[in-house]
C-alpha cells in the first residue's frame, strides 16, 4: 500500500529540512526526500548550505584568516612566532569533519522529530503523488496532502568556460583544492568571489578576479562597497571591473582565460579558476509540468504570499523561488510555510534580512541603501561611526571601515544600517532587531551599548544620524 504522508518536502536544503522538522513539530506526518551524496560517497542531509555552502566556505574562511593573521598580524602586538605554514590538505579535512558533523546533526534531528528521509530523487507524478528514485535504483510512489518543493539551486554555467572539474572548477570545487594555486582567476566578484578569493589570497594565490559588471558590488551601498574595494585591492585581490570573457581553455595543466575590458582585447593565464557567475534554482527534470506547476522563463517557481504554487497542494521555498538566496531566507521560508499548512499564520518578512560577505573586513548590511532612497525619494539622514575611533577595534587591531546609518528624515525610523567592518556579520543583527521592533535612531541613541565593544560603532552611528556623535 501507498505511503501517505500530511507534508512531503523534496529537498533537505536549509529551506526543505528547516520545513520538515516544523511541520513535525506541529504534529504533521512528514517526509523528506533528498539525492545528495557526500563526498564521502554516502546521502547526506543539508543541502547546498551544509555540504558546499556556507558551513564549508566558513569553515575555509576561518582556517585562512587564521594562518594570515599569524603570519601577518601579530607583530603589531609584540608577538613574534617562528615559520607559519599552512597545510591545505589538513585544512580541507577539518572542513570537511565539521560538513559531516553538521550534515549528521540534520539526521539526528530527523530523527528525534519523526521526519522520515526517503533518501532518493523525487519527481512529481500530480495528483499528490511523488515517486522516489533510491540511489541504489529502487523506486517507490508516496502520497501527500501537501508537497513542499525545497530543490535549491546550483551554480549556473558559463559557456565560455566549461569545467572541466580539475582546473576549472565551481564554488563546490573550489573548497576542495589540496594545494595552493600559485596563481587564481576568478571570473565573477561577487559573493563567492570575494569570499573564496579572500581563503586562497590569504593562503598565497595571486588572485584576480574578472567581473561583468561596471561597477564593484552595484546592490551593495555605494560607499561601503568603495570602502571594500579600497580594502579588497590594498589586501592584494586583483579586480577587473567591466571585464567580458571571451573564452577559457586548459593547456598543458594552465588555464588561459580571454577577455575583454576597457584596455581592449587581453589574455591571462592561471594555475585555476573558478566560476562564480551567479545561481540558477533547479526545477528541471522533476515533473513540474506534469503536475502544473508553472516556473517563469529563469526556472523560478512563482509562489503567493502563502507560498503556493500554480498547483493545488504544492508549496515552493528558498532559493527555487523570488529573493534572495540566502540560507536564512529558505529557513525563514520553511517555517512559514509548514506553519500555514498546519493552519496557523504563514509570515516571512523580507525587508529585515541581513546580508553578509564574509571577507575580512567583513560587509554585513540590512534594509534600504542610500542609493535606493535617493531613487525613491524618500527623505533620510545619515549617521556614518568610523571604526578608527573605536576603541575595541583600535585595540584588535581591526579598525578598517565604518558603520552607516540610514534614519527616514521626518520620522526617525531606521531605514538601513549598512557596515564595512570587524564582525560586521555579528554585529548587524542588532540593526536587524531594532528595524523589526520598528525602532527609530533615537531609539539606538537611547540604548546603553558596553564599553569597549564594537557595538558602539552602531550606537555612535545612531548619534550621529542627529548630528550628536560623542567621538567624531
Ligand atoms: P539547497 O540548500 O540548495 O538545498 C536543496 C536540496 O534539494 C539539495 O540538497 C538537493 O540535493 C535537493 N534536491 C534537488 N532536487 C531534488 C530532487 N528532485 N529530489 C531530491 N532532492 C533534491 N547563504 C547564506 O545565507 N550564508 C552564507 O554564508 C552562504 N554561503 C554560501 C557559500 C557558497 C559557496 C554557496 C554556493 C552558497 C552559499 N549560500 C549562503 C547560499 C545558500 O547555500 C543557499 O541560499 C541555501 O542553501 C538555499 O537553501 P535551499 O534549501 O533553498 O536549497
Ligand atoms: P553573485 O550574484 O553574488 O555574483 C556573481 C557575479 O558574477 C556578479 O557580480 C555578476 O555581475 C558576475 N557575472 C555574471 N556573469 C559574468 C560573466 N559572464 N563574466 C564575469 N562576471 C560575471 O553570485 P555568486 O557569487 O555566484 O553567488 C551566488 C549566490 O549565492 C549569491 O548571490 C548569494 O545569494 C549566495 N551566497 C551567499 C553568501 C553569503 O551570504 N555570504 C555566500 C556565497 C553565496
């Protein structure tokens, strides 16, 4: 007889099992199905979040601030340490025992919830029907009242430089390299740009990176993003702005990459590459049509505010559907949505998700830009707290960039707070807070911030958006 479950949830992404596990919560009986297999050969739960995304990156992140700051940074504070080496391949190894470890984390709280994983591809058959394909060939047909598709998305290609998985690679191949390139070219600065490019330079790749677009970071606030290029290209990332690339071929174990920028025509070689042009969702090859669910020209999945789809019965969240692709975004999606098919309130607010690069120094921002206000016109202050005059930065050592408030003119209502900075991605969140809670600048102003901490950069923005700055 047919499985028959409340919800089944296809995809155990940050969105999918995020989903999975609330939906139990609330008493629904659920399945997920997910494909992934580890590098270790065996289906793991995650999604691109936990087994090549931001868990990895992170962890890469971490181990190559780590070696450059010993390397680099602590004569400043009278510390002299012998020869500093780094170990690629033990550094790949620890991210990947801390990807097993979270990926397994996921499984163990499946368990603990009664969410089953159907371990397999799911494809929909309509009529509340999805088929499973197991990795071992098996094949079985289960029921739902509510399918939820949480696919994710992958990497989109670029024609002009086909992976060949060696020296070209993606984002996934990228976090795997065992030895360090002498030279790295990276076509794409964006996200994945900057943040991969930042773990290789800091390891001793000399990095360049080829970019489309004009201008550096265009949806970033215009100054902070100068304050970051100025820093990026001072930390030795080589950014070619405006760049088209023409084509991209391996010889003799060197990749040699064309383009095309404001100088003319140009050649460069490098030991790899990587290709971070952007992400595609992946709604291919599931039975969409079958079931009628319609997907725009870009394989995104329109939804409602409730998240259905054109389909009776069938939800889409994360990174298959409109916004950013951010995993916090696909997990906020996943809560909402199971609580609306438990049939409580279904609510996900978009306009209070932060963003963060996570470079050195890192970019973390939420809400409107100033560029975004201007085009809108709407009337604003500004509140700008440099981290120089910061005492907590001043003694880590890390007093690079700034802390921008934006406040509307007329009633003080936070708009954005955008930062270039020391634990920028930590210390957004209090931004996040006060515009959820509505807060005005005063409000910040108002609020007692410890001394010496980071945080009183945002306080003294918050001051400064009144022109009342204690220390600027
Ligand atoms: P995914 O995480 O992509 O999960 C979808 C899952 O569905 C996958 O496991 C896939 O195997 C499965 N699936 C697909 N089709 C089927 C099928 N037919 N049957 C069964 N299973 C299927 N975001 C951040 O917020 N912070 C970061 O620091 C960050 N860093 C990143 C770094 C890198 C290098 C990359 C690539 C991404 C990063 N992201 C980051 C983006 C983040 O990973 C995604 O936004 C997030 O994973 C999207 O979640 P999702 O659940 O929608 O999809
Ligand atoms: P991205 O959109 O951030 O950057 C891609 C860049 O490639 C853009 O600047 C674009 O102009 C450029 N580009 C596109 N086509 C090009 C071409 N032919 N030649 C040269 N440049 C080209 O995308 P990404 O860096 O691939 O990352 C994908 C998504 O994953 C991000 O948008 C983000 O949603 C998510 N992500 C988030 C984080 C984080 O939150 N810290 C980290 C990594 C990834």
């Amino acid at each position: 007889m047919m499985e028959r479950y409340d919800l089944l949830v296809i995809g155990a992404g940050p969105g999918g099992y995020v989903a999975a596990i609330r939906g139990a919560q609330l008493g629904l009986r659920v399945a997920c199905v997910e494909r992934w297999i580890g590098k270790d050969g065996k289906p793991a739960l995650g999604g691109t979040c936990l087994n090549v995304g931001c868990i990895p990156s992170k962890a890469l992140l971490e181990s190559s601030e780590q070696y450059h700051r010993a390397r680099h940074g602590l004569g400043a504070h009278g510390i002299s340490v012998g020869e500093v080496s780094i170990d690629p391949v033990a550094m790949v190894a620890r991210k990947d025992r801390i990807v097993g470890q979270f990926t397994g984390g996921i499984t163990g709280l499946f368990r603990k919830n009664g969410v089953t994983w159907l371990q397999g591809s799911g494809r929909l058959l309509g009529g509340g029907q999805v088929e499973v394909k197991a990795a071992d060939g098996t094949v079985q047909t289960v029921g739902a009242q509510h399918i939820l598709i949480a696919t994710g998305s992958r990497p989109t290609p670029l024609s002009v430089a086909p992976l060949d998985g060696d020296r070209i690679v993606d984002s996934a191949g990228a976090l795997d390299f065992t030895a360090v390139p002498a030279t790295l070219g990276i076509i794409g600065a964006g996200v994945i740009g900057l943040e991969l490019g930042s773990v290789w330079a800091r390891l001793g790749s000399a990095v360049t990176l080829l970019e489309a677009m004009p201008e550096f970071l265009p949806t970033v606030d215009h100054a902070i993003a100068t304050i970051a290029h100025k820093e990026f290209t001072g930390q030795g990332l080589d950014i070619r702005l405006g760049a088209k690339v023409t084509g991209a071929r391996v010889k003799a174990g060197r990749v040699t990459v064309g383009f095309e920028d404001a100088s003319g025509p140009q050649q460069a070689r490098f030991d790899r590459l990587i290709v971070a042009v952007g992400r595609q969702p992946v709604t291919d090859d599931m039975g969409l049509d079958v079931a009628a669910v319609t997907c725009d020209e870009r394989g995104f999945i329109p939804v409602d505010e409730r998240f259905r789809t054109s389909a009776e019965g069938v939800y889409a969240i994360g990174d298959v559907v409109r916004g950013p692709m951010l995993a916090h975004r696909a997990s906020e999606d996943g809560i909402a949505v199971a609580e609306g098919i438990a049939g409580q309130h279904c609510h996900a607010d978009y306009g209070t998700i932060p963003w963060i690069i996570y470079t050195w120094p890192e970019i973390a921002w939420v809400g409107h830009t100033e560029q975004a206000l201007k085009a809108e016109g709407v009337p604003y202050t500004v509140g700008i707290f440099p981290f120089q005059a910061n005492g907590r930065a001043r003694a880590m050592e890390a007093a690079q960039g700034q802390v921008k408030l934006l406040a509307h003119a007329e009633t003080d209502r936070v708009l954005g707070v955008h930062i270039v900075g020391p634990h920028a991605s930590e210390l957004i969140a209090e931004a996040v807070v006060a515009m959820e809670f509505r807060a005005s600048a005063e409000d910040i102003a108002r609020i007692v911030h410890a001394h010496p901490t980071l945080s009183e950069a945002l306080h003294e923005a918050a001051l400064a958006a009144h022109g009342r700055a204690i220390h600027i």
